[in-house]
C-alpha cells in the first residue's frame, strides 16, 4: 500500500512525530510512504528527515514557505508524483488544503483522511475553520481523532455524516525506556547531587512553562536544581515574557532553553522529574514518551492525562493551583523511577490501527 502524510511543517512536535514513527513501521511492515509539507524543515528536524530517506520514504519538502493556493499546488504535485492509494492529513490547515489537492476533478484519488491532533480542533461551531469544514467535509472520506474528547467535540459539532474513529497516539516504546541514565547524565556533564526537572513541548501559554517555573523557584535558588524546556518556540512573546521573568528572578544559570531536541530520550534518562502543567491537551506525545522512560511525573488535572492516574510515579495536580504543584515538585524531585506497562501505546497499535481506517476493519 501506498501512504502519503500531509502536514503543516517538519518539526519536533506531537503530530509530525507520530507521522515519522508511522512511517518508519509501515515502511519496516513493507508499505510504501512518503510525507509532504507546505512549510520547509525546521533545522533540527533534518536528521530525521535523512533517516527518513535512508529508509525509502520520499519526502515533498518545499525550500520556502507555500501560502494559500501554493499550499495546494505542493500537496497536488505530490500526490501526482507518489500516487498514493491512502492519504492521512494532519491537522486542520493541511487537512483543508489537502482536500483540494486530491479533488475528484483532478482525476484517481486514494481515501483521504483526516486527523485531529487537538482537543477542540475547530474552535467555535461559528468560526471560520468550522464554517470551512462544514463545506468540505464531503471530501474526506474519514476521521481520526487522537482522544475521545476530540472526537466528541467533532461529532458535536458536525454531526455522524463521515465515520469518526478514535486512535490513541503510540510511541517506539524501547526507544525511551532503554536509555542508560548514568550514560545519558554523564554524557550531558550532570554531577551526580544535581536533580533536573524537565518540561517537554511547544513554548506556549496552554503549557504553562511559567507554572513550571513558580513551582520550582524556591528549588531552583539553590543552585543544586536545574529547569529544562525543552520544545520549539510557538509563541514569540509568551517566551520573551518567560525568559525576563527567569532573569528578574536570577535564574538564568539554572533554567534553560534547549529549544527542539532529537536526543528527548536521553534527556528523560538524565533528568529527575517531568512536568506536564498544560491547561489543554489531546492525547499527548511527550507525557507517553516521559511515562515509557520511567522518570516521575506531575501532570494536570485534565481529561487528557486522566488515564494516568492510576500508573506508579504519576502525580495529578490542579492546573491552576501553584502552591499545589510547589508542594508536589518538593516530594516527587527525589521520587524513584518506575517501570511501566504501556504497551498499549506503542507505535505498533498505533500503526495497525491507522492500517485499519484504511481497509475498512475499524
């Protein structure tokens, strides 16, 4: 079978992540898979692009940023040069471009599927994205949402027309729990009385870095904790606010911004404890990736990360509460790690599930 992914812009993040991993198994399981974008790579994503190609998946990466029309163009020229009998859009701007591209009027088209990443992907029932989908949604031939609420505020919203399937996103599983942890902290020079809490993903206000940092300033004055962000910058401003405030606190040796990191792995193995206060989240990528490694965990009380309540290491918190979460950082920053089953989020169920949207099983 033939897989084409359309998506926004090569990056580290959730959606382009999963798209990866579903290639790299689908290629492994004998499919042929390609990706195409209407935003160029991002820098750091490079490498995987070059492993990407290394293992037969054709890549339609344009050298500049396509806008409206042109954003079609590029997903039509792919779609003519790769022919492929499925295609997965992800999120909602290359799932509307998409659409377009593989229009009955151009000619053969393979199923087109479109999959939300978020948990409210629409906004609104009246904006300008739900108004869009509801006069394009009778070219798409399925739905996939990443979390049930997703696929609740879709039908909701649109009603049960084109059938809506939930599929949870996966992970390489022994990628993340497989690392040596005194390997990875020597590796990044850590001194062996140095605790490290690490928050990964977007640098943007529903994340809410900046209740990371509250939470662990009284810590971090001790000069013997360190605070990573790890994640692309989505949002300029709030970032700029969020590094003044680290410098008027005096903090800046200590908490750092490593931007986009394809060695996530490692700095899980080396770090203490993960911090996931976001206000929003569909089915979250990074928290599965910190869960398989091993290292404790405080996460928001939000439907999104109910299903972890139950797994050892993992510590629920108000989202909005930062005495809460101060309180929670002082106990879980010496906390043991844990090994856990999450078996049912690896990439392979993930993989077989996408497979299945395809050939009609799910």
């Amino acid at each position: 079978m033939r897989i084409l992914h359309l998506i926004h812009t090569p990056r580290h993040s959730g959606a382009e992540v999963l798209v990866r991993e579903l290639c790299a198994i689908h290629s492994s399981w004998g499919h042929e898979c390609a990706i195409a974008s209407f935003a160029p790579s991002q820098p750091e994503f490079l490498t995987d692009a070059h492993v990407l190609k290394n293992i037969g998946v054709s890549l339609f990466f344009p050298e500049s940023a396509r806008a409206k029309f042109g954003r079609t163009v590029q997903f039509r020229r792919a779609i003519v040069d790769f022919q492929p009998d499925a295609i997965f859009a992800h999120s909602v701007l290359p799932s509307f471009y998409g659409r377009f591209a593989v229009h009955r009027l151009f000619g053969p088209r393979g199923k087109f599927v479109s999959v939300l990443h978020a948990a409210n992907n629409y906004g609104t029932p009246g904006s300008i994205f739900a108004m869009a989908e509801r006069l394009t949604r009778f070219l798409v031939d399925r739905v996939i949402s990443v979390s049930e609420e997703g696929a609740e505020n879709y039908l909701r919203c649109f009603g049960k027309e084109i059938p809506v399937n939930v599929i949870k996103n996966g992970i390489d599983i022994k990628r993340f729990s497989q690392v040596d942890r005194l390997e990875a902290r020597e590796k990044l020079g850590l001194s062996k009385d140095l605790r490290v809490a690490v928050q990964v993903g977007r640098i943007c206000a529903v994340k809410q870095q900046h209740l990371s940092l509250a939470a662990l300033k009284p810590l971090l004055a001790s000069k013997m904790v360190q605070l990573w962000f790890v994640g692309l910058n989505e949002d300029a401003e709030y970032e700029k606010k969020l590094r003044q405030q680290v410098n008027v606190l005096g903090l800046s040796q200590v908490v750092r911004f490593l931007g986009s990191r394809s060695d996530v792995p490692e700095l899980l193995a080396a770090a203490d404890l993960f911090l996931m206060p976001s206000k929003k989240e569909a089915h979250s990528v990074a928290l599965l990736e910190a869960l398989a490694s091993g290292i404790p965990v405080i996460a928001s009380d939000i439907p999104a990360f109910s299903f972890a309540q139950t797994i050892p290491g993992v510590h629920i918190c108000d989202h909005l509460d930062e005495y809460v979460w101060e309180k929670a950082v002082r106990t879980m920053i010496s906390a043991s790690r844990q090994k856990r089953n999450i078996s049912k989020y690896s990439i392979d169920c993930t993989a077989q599930n996408y497979l299945d949207v395809i050939e009609g099983r799910l």
